[in-house]
C-alpha cells in the first residue's frame, strides 16, 4: 500500500468516525429525523449535481435501481436514522462502537446463510470483534446507558450488514454519484415522512448547531464518498475496507475531544479488541480474494 493510499483510507476513517460525535450535536437540538432528512435532501442535490457535471446518467440499470431503493431505505433511513434517535440517549462513542461491528455482522451473516467460508483467522477475528463489542456495552449498560439507545444502535447496524450482503456489486457499471444523491433523496423520502408524523420541526439558528448540520452534509456526505471511491480505484476494495478497523478509535477519541465524553478503562480495552478483530476479519477476505 503506498503513501497515497494510507493517507486516503486515514483521512476516509477519521470524517466517518466523526459523523457520530457531529450528529449528538445535532439531535441535542433538533428533531433526529427530520434534521436526518435535511441532510440527505441538500447532499443529494450536491452528489447528484455532481454526476450530472461529470456526464454520469440518470438511466439507471434495474440492479442499480434495486441498490438505490435498498440502500436509501437500509443504509440513509434505517441505518443513520436508527443512529440519530439513538444518540438522544446514548453517547456518540457507543453509538460509533457498535456501528463499527457492521463488517463483523457481514461476515457472520455470509458465513451463515450465504455459505461463505471463514478461515481460522476469520473465525478469530469475529469472535475477538463481537467480545469486543459487549465488553464495552456492558460496562456502558452497567453505567447507566439507555438500553433502548443500544438496541436501536443494533438493529441500524444489522440492517445496514444486510443491506450490503444482499446486493454486493449490484451498484457496478458507473454513474455512482448519481446512484448516491439517489440513495440520499430515498433515505430523505422516508425520512420526511416519519420526521412528520413522529416529530414537530424545529430549525435551531444558532452558530453550533448550523456548524454541525454543514459538517454532516459535506464532510460525511460528500467528502467521505469521495474519498471511498479514490480509495476503492487505489487498492481495491477488500484492502480499503481494512481501514474501518480504524473507526472504533477514531470514534471514541473525537467524542472525547468534541463532546467531552469520558473514555473508561473498558471502552480502551474493548476497541483493542474490537479492532483487532475487525482487522483479522478483513485480512481474513484479502487473503480469501487473492488469485
């Protein structure tokens, strides 16, 4: 891996890790779903403007079509909206913890219903990630963390890990910033919905809150997407996934210097573990992808 690459995959890590202590900023004073489709209506303006300035297409093939609905619905509403109501009540370093286990539950979800196999190594970054993970949820959950907080975080993660198992590849065949402000307006469909129905809308003016939304919309949203796709064409995409082992340190360690969250002895020693393995896992694929 070269120099290029490293500092792409670090900087790719740390704008995602960031989004979860951004987001408690927002939901601190603004309703979580319809702050969440905001977001999406405004970046999918700006990815899809961006395709059509690159000559990307709007006609899309069937199994991009089937990607954009899946994962507007799995990844923009389920995933990150599931995630913004959980950190009303849960802190953002828990939250970035346990949507860190994502490759984790791909791998397990492919090894037991899709017949994927798992080397020995595999088999040992999984079990190392997932002890990881409730390591620290149960010194969290111990210390008072809402347990409906945690359960949501789950279920976004899980629904995010099917999402990507089911259609692996069905986004191929170009016009990807289009697919994205795509996916971004479905996730943002859903969201106004439910933001309606659910939520009474709010739009806070101070300097804060308009800081952390801007943030949301062009570091997470378009920066981070770019970035991916460079690192994707760089090294491939079972290296750069190797670089989300990073998000559970990089998530806990911002929250701590933008929220002032403290950092037990067990979230230290739960996202080595969990790091570890979700980088056995990853190692695990690069191995099994080879020729």
């Amino acid at each position: 891996m070269n120099l290029r690459a490293l500092v792409t995959g670090l900087c790719f890590a740390l704008i995602w890790s960031s989004a979860y202590a951004v987001a408690r900023i927002i939901v601190a004073e603004a309703p979580p779903l319809l702050s969440l489709a905001l977001r999406f209506s405004i970046s999918g303006v700006v990815a899809v403007g961006i395709g059509l300035l690159l000559g990307q297409s709007l006609r899309l093939t069937r199994a991009q079509w089937r990607a954009t609905l899946i994962f507007g619905l799995c990844q923009n509403a389920l995933y990150l909206g599931l995630n913004f109501i959980a950190m009303q009540w849960i802190e953002a370093s828990l939250a970035a913890i346990i949507a860190s286990s994502m490759p984790l539950i791909v791998a397990a979800l492919g090894w037991a219903f899709r017949g994927e196999r798992l080397s020995p190594l595999g088999v040992l970054g999984l079990g190392l990630g997932f002890s990881g993970v409730a390591l620290i949820m149960a010194a969290r959950l111990t210390g008072g963390a809402d347990p409906l907080g945690v359960v949501f975080c789950l279920a976004a993660a899980l629904a995010l890990a099917t999402a990507t198992l089911t259609l692996r590849g069905a986004a191929s065949g170009g016009n990807l910033w289009i697919i994205v402000g795509l996916q971004m307006w479905v996730g943002a469909a859903v969201l106004w919905v439910a933001g309606g129905l659910l939520e009474s809308w709010h739009l806070p003016t101070n300097p804060q809150w308009i800081a952390a939304m801007t943030y949301q919309i062009f570091m997470p949203g378009i920066a981070a997407t770019v970035l991916w796709f460079a690192l994707v064409r760089q090294i491939g995409a079972v290296k750069a996934s190797s670089f989300h082992f990073l998000n559970p340190f990089f998530g806990v360690a911002i929250a701590a210097a933008l929220l002032g969250e403290q950092i037990r002895a067990t979230d230290i020693a739960g996202v080595v573990v969990v790091m570890a393995g979700i980088l056995a896992v990853q190692r695990a694929r690069e191995t099994r992808a080879r020729p």
